[in-house]
C-alpha cells in the first residue's frame, strides 16, 4: 500500500503536458518505482504473479504496523558546465546535507475509519556538521497534520515550535484546483498496481527475476521470515532490454489504462489532451526508436536490486539498493546511491496510534503569516 501510494506520488509530479521528452527522463523513476514492490511465495505462482497478488492483498489490507530505513549514499551534482547551470544556487548546502543522510521511518495505517502516522526521524549531514530531526505526520482522509520540529540554530518561535501544523487537504485541492492535493484516496490506493502490472508484465521473467534464500541476502534484519523471497536486478547487461521493454510494451498500455479511468486521471493531474498526444507520439515508430536509443545512453545502472518477502500471503519486507549514473551530455557525472528497506507487521490486527488527533494544532496558514509565506492559494 504504501509503495503504491509512493509510486502515485512520483507520478504526481509528472504534471504538464507529456512527451516522449518527459517519457525518456521519467522511464526510469517509473522502472524504478516498479521494482519497490517485490515478493514470493506459491511454488505454482511465477515471481510476477505473486508479486501482484501480494500487492493486492497489502492494498487490500484493513491496517499494519511498518518501520524502515532510508540511507543516502551517494550524491554527486552533474560535472559539466551545462548540467551544473540548471542547478539552483543552494544545491552544494543541500548536497553536503543530504549526503550520507539516514531516515529512520515507523508508523502504523488502518483503513476504517482512514488514518495513518508517519515518522521520520533523520540524520543529516557527514562528519562533525549533522543535524538530527524528528517529523511525525498524521493523515486522515480530510486533513494532515505535521509536527514543527525543533531545529538547532534556527530560530522558530516558540509559539509554534514542537506544536502541530494543520492542513486542511479538501480545502487545499478546492484552492489549486480539483485532483491538485491528494485526491481521491480510494484511486490513489489502487493506482500503484493497476500501473506496475503492465510494467511487470512487458519484462521477462527469466532475465529479471531470481528467488534468492535468506542466507544469500544481504542485511536482512535478524528475525525476518518470510514463505520465499523474490529479487529483481537490473544492471548494465540488462538494462537495454527493460528500457525498451518498459517504453514500447508497457508505456502504450498505461497511456490507454489512465485514459479509460477518470479518476486516475484526476488523481495524476493529467488531462485526456495530454495523454492523446502522448500516445499519438509513442505510436511513431521513429520518434519512439531514437527515444529509447537516447534513453540507453543517458543513464548507467550500477545496481537496482529490489528483494521482498512474502509471509501468509502478505508482503512483510522489501529492500532496494540502488546505485545510478547520468551519461547525458547535460547531466554527465550525477550519481546516486541509496539503500531502502522496510518491514510490515500486525497485518489485520488491531493498531494503537502513537498520538492523538491534535485539538490545537496551528492552521498551516497562520503559520504561513508568522513566517512570511504565500498562501497554498498563491495569494
């Protein structure tokens, strides 16, 4: 469920007309977000087919407890001159903040009524310079709230600091227009796997997929059990055949899906004159042929290894690591490296919520006053 909604999320912020421009910078992101969701479990299954009933029994799940960990890496800037250009003046601060950063994440979601938490508790920066933050979350169908964290160095008033911050979700979507925050949570819960089938579906089994034992995978936490694990690789001698798999097979019936559904629609921002020309342009065979050739020599793939874990038919661990380089003429040099993992608990059992819903939080826009900030209207 939530790699779904983290898949929706990235989609979200495809926002704009589409090309095969945009489809050859975000093949990736979408492969990528592909893979997040991995599992085993029936002997008779293949790994795909498990995978997706795995994922329709997390989606379909009332709660669970989770907890993970997101560790930074490596993140280097593009070297060439044309590359650093279109960065904004503060990206070396947030890169020597980001670098090396770890997110501690745990939470717990039920369905009836819709709620969930979040907390993220991170560790930025290297060396003797770090910072340490706690942001807990609570989201419910109508509204958000945030905890303002206490920041060393940074003066925030007291009025406002350790307090929540409250977001009026309906209210925000009316402002920015229909489908602009949230939208429809029921769409969003099921946009992830209705999108991930034809990426899994368009990529062969035997090159991408292995079932790998407990023992033969790295960092699985101590005590994590699972019926079978799945893996999914991709590196340099088979990423070629994904990339043209996931534009030539996948992208068309994933245009045709989101055109078929109104709601999706809505929740993506996107718009039917959009996804139209979109699929007249993946239609053209020249244009889609020099699109996926541009696409193989932009990116170098290190390493995407996605291993999840099935237990009673639910998905209980997933962990990627990933290690990306840009070869484009523009963004030559930038790397990325991260390692994610996270582990599902109390599937379909009661859940007890680290903290009340708050009675005095602080609506975001007075905040936004205090602060000198525009509205979320743009007024």
């Amino acid at each position: 469920m939530e790699s779904a909604c983290l898949f929706a999320c990235l989609c979200v912020h495809g926002r704009g007309v589409i090309s095969l421009k945009m489809l050859k910078t975000s093949a990736i992101v979408l492969l990528t977000a592909a893979l997040v969701v991995l599992s085993g479990c029936s002997s008779s299954k293949s790994a795909k087919e498990t995978m997706l009933s795995a994922m329709a029994n997390n989606q379909a799940a009332k709660s669970m407890t989770y907890t993970g960990k997101i560790t930074l890496d490596e993140l280097t800037l593009p070297q060439t001159a044309a590359g650093a250009g279109q960065l904004p003046a503060a990206a070396p601060l947030v890169l020597s903040v980001l670098k090396g950063a770890v997110i501690n994440i745990h939470g717990k979601l039920q369905t009836s009524p819709e709620r969930a938490e979040l907390t993220m508790d991170m560790t930025l920066g290297s060396g003797d310079v770090k910072l340490n933050l706690s942001i807990p979350m609570i989201i419910t169908a109508d509204k958000m709230w945030i905890k303002v964290p206490q920041v060393p160095g940074f003066p925030i008033p007291e009025t406002i600091s350790g307090k929540f911050v409250e977001i009026d979700v309906k209210m925000l979507e009316q402002e920015q227009g229909a489908g602009a925050g949230l939208g429809d949570l029921t769409a969003v819960q099921n946009i992830g796997q209705d999108l991930l089938k034809p990426l899994l579906d368009s990529l062969d089994e035997k090159t991408f997929f292995s079932e790998p034992k407990a023992a033969d995978i790295s960092g699985l936490p101590e005590g994590q059990k699972a019926d079978k694990f799945v893996r999914f690789s991709v590196d340099e001698s088979n990423k070629d055949a994904a990339i043209t798999a996931v534009m030539e097979k996948a992208a068309p019936q994933i245009i045709d899906l989101l055109l078929g559904n109104e709601a999706y629609m809505k929740a993506l921002q996107l718009k039917k004159e959009q996804l139209e020309t979109a699929k007249k342009e993946l239609a053209d065979g020249g244009k889609m042929k020099d699109t996926v050739d541009t696409l193989k020599k932009s990116v170098k793939i290190d390493q995407l290894d996605v291993t999840g874990g099935i237990k009673d038919d639910y998905l209980t661990y997933e962990a990627m690591n990933m290690k990306l380089e840009s070869t484009d003429a523009d963004t030559a040099g930038m790397k990325v490296g991260m390692r994610f993992e996270m582990s599902f608990s109390d599937i379909n059992k009661e859940v007890k919520f680290e903290y009340e819903l708050p009675k005095d939080a602080i609506p975001v826009e007075q905040l936004q006053g205090m602060l000198g900030l525009p509205s979320a209207s743009g007024s």
